[in-house]
C-alpha cells in the first residue's frame, strides 16, 4: 500500500507540473491582435472612376493589413441601397464607416445615425448635408469648374458655343462643377446652348451628344463633368460623319491615368482636370481616427490640368 501511496503522488506532481508548465507557457503567449474592421459603401462600379477609387483604397489598406480590414459594398447605383448597407455596417458594429454617396440629402440621415451611435465616418468625394460625419475628404469640385470655364474662355478667345454634359445634378459635385464652370465663363460671350444630366454615365452622355448634333450646326467645345461622358461626346460627333470630331474642344474631368491623360496624350481630349480619388487619404485619416488622433473636418486634395503641352509632364498644378 506504501508502494501505492508513493507512485500515486508520485503520478500527481507530475500532472501537477505539467499543468503548470502549461499555464506558464500559455500566460506568456502573445495575444493575437484585433483588427479595426472599416465597412466601405461605394455608390457604383459603373464608372471607371469609382473602381479606381477602391482600388487605391485596397492598395492603401494592404500596406496595414495587420491592423485593419475592409469590408466593401456596391450600392449599384441605387440609393435606397447605398441607405441599407450604411445601417447594416451599424448593425454589424464595424469600427469605422467610409462612405461615397450616390446623392446628398437621402444618404444624410444613414450617415448622421452612425455618427450619433459613436461609429466614426468619412464622407468621400460627394458630401452629405449638415456636419454629422467625422470627415469629409474631396477635391474643390467648384474650383476645378471654374478653372475649367477659365480654361475654355482663353481656348475659344471668349466667345462660342458650348454643351454642357453634367454629371448626376443631385450630387454635390454635379452641381458644383456646374457652378464653378459658370463662374469661370463669366463675362464672356461663351454660351451654353445645350445641357443634359448625364448622370457620369458615357452612353448618356453619348446619346444626349448626338441630340445636341442634330440641333446645332456650330459647337465648338464641349465642357464635361467627367471624362467618360466627354469621350462619349467626341464618339458621338465622330459617328455622325462630318468630321466635327476633329473641330470640336472636348473638355473633361477626373485625368485618370488610363481613361483621360490617355485620352489627351491621343489627341480625343483637348484637356483634363484632375479629380483624386481620395481613397489613400481615406485610410490615412481612417487609421488616425481608429488610434485616437484629431483629424480635420474637411481635407481638400488638389487638382491639375493636362493638355497636350504638359501631359508628358505629369500636367500642371492648379
């Protein structure tokens, strides 16, 4: 029974070491660390523009992929669910909410109701009405308008006529190009004889060019909100035969690398406006935000202009 007794606690202090060897070796374990999780709500992938725009936000995110990962959303153009997957990010409790709205007022409300539940959001490229938002992030939308209504007076010695291809007039920055290209065309004799909501959408834009055709034999230039709808417009005078393609100034925005600089570099596009994604800044300030920092309200990107001059340059700042 002795003999018993002895292998028995003998048995036990083993056990009993191995346990604590174990509890030691699992107290100094590194602990695995949580990612933020960032819930991205894009309006659309139609325009080439807003697929860049992701882009640059992943290539971004990948440099910190140890600390955050984004869950990206496609609202495919429709409001009410662009609505939707701003409250299912407030559902699922994600640390921080980018959002690029189809439209200002009905995305307001979604956005102010994460803010309020303490969910930090950047409002990227299009705004949200108020200032119940962490930050917004864009270029100066009126800016870029006005030194395009600049641009084209000096083109045209300060008289023609002109389309107007605009992108979706309920977005803060149709509206906004809009208003910046009439400030610039002020006190000119530049006039603008045809108008079309376009919604940023080149087959739009194309059908409302051959409109425009129709009805005008004289168009000297056409001033458009993006570059897909301006490439549409010179497709559209280029279909129609009379070889007015080759007459008309075809003004755009956005200057991406392989949509509107290619198009200047190839002589479609008299000239191109920058218009930065944002979407490097978007995770810049998103992870100053999620480690405690300040950051601004606003923070406005710059813009330059590509003509054929400068494009081998990398353009021109404004």
């Amino acid at each position: 029974m002795k003999r018993i007794a002895i292998a028995v606690a003998f048995a036990l202090l083993v056990v009993c070491a191995g346990c604590g060897k174990k509890q030691t070796e699992q107290a100094s374990a590194p602990q695995g660390k949580k990612k933020w999780i960032i819930g991205m709500s894009q309006c659309n992938l139609g325009e080439p523009w807003r697929v860049q725009m992701n882009e640059d936000i992943k290539q971004a995110a990948s440099q910190h992929a140890d600390e955050i990962e984004v869950i990206f959303k496609d609202a495919q153009n429709k409001t009410e669910v662009q609505q939707a997957q701003v409250r299912e990010f407030i559902q699922m409790g994600v640390d921080l909410i980018i959002i690029s709205p189809k439209e200002a007022r009905p995305l307001t409300q979604p956005v102010a109701e994460a803010y309020q539940k303490g969910i930090p959001v950047i409002v990227l490229d299009r705004k949200v009405e108020g200032d119940q938002y962490t930050c917004f992030i864009g270029a100066d939308n009126v800016k870029i308008g006005r030194e395009a209504g600049k641009y084209l007076v000096k083109l045209l010695g300060g008289k023609g006529k002109v389309v107007e291809l605009k992108g979706l007039m309920t977005s803060t920055p149709g509206q906004e190009r809009h208003k910046g290209f009439m400030e610039g065309i002020a006190g000119s004799q530049i006039e603008i004889i045809f108008d079309a909501d376009c919604q940023w959408l080149e087959p739009i834009a194309q059908r409302e060019m051959q409109s425009a055709l129709a009805r005008f034999p004289q168009i000297d230039a056409v001033y458009a909100h993006n570059d897909p709808s301006a490439h549409g417009a010179y497709l559209a005078a280029r279909q129609e035969g009379k070889g007015r393609e080759k007459t008309i100034k075809f003004i755009g925005i956005d200057a991406l690398p392989h949509e509107g600089v290619r198009y200047v570099k190839e002589g479609i596009l008299t000239a191109t406006f920058e218009y930065p994604t944002g979407g490097k800044e978007a995770i810049e300030t998103a992870l100053k935000i999620l480690k405690g920092e300040q950051v601004p309200k606003n923070i406005t990107l710059g813009t330059r202009i590509f003509t054929k001059e400068n494009v081998d340059k990398g353009g021109e700042p404004l």
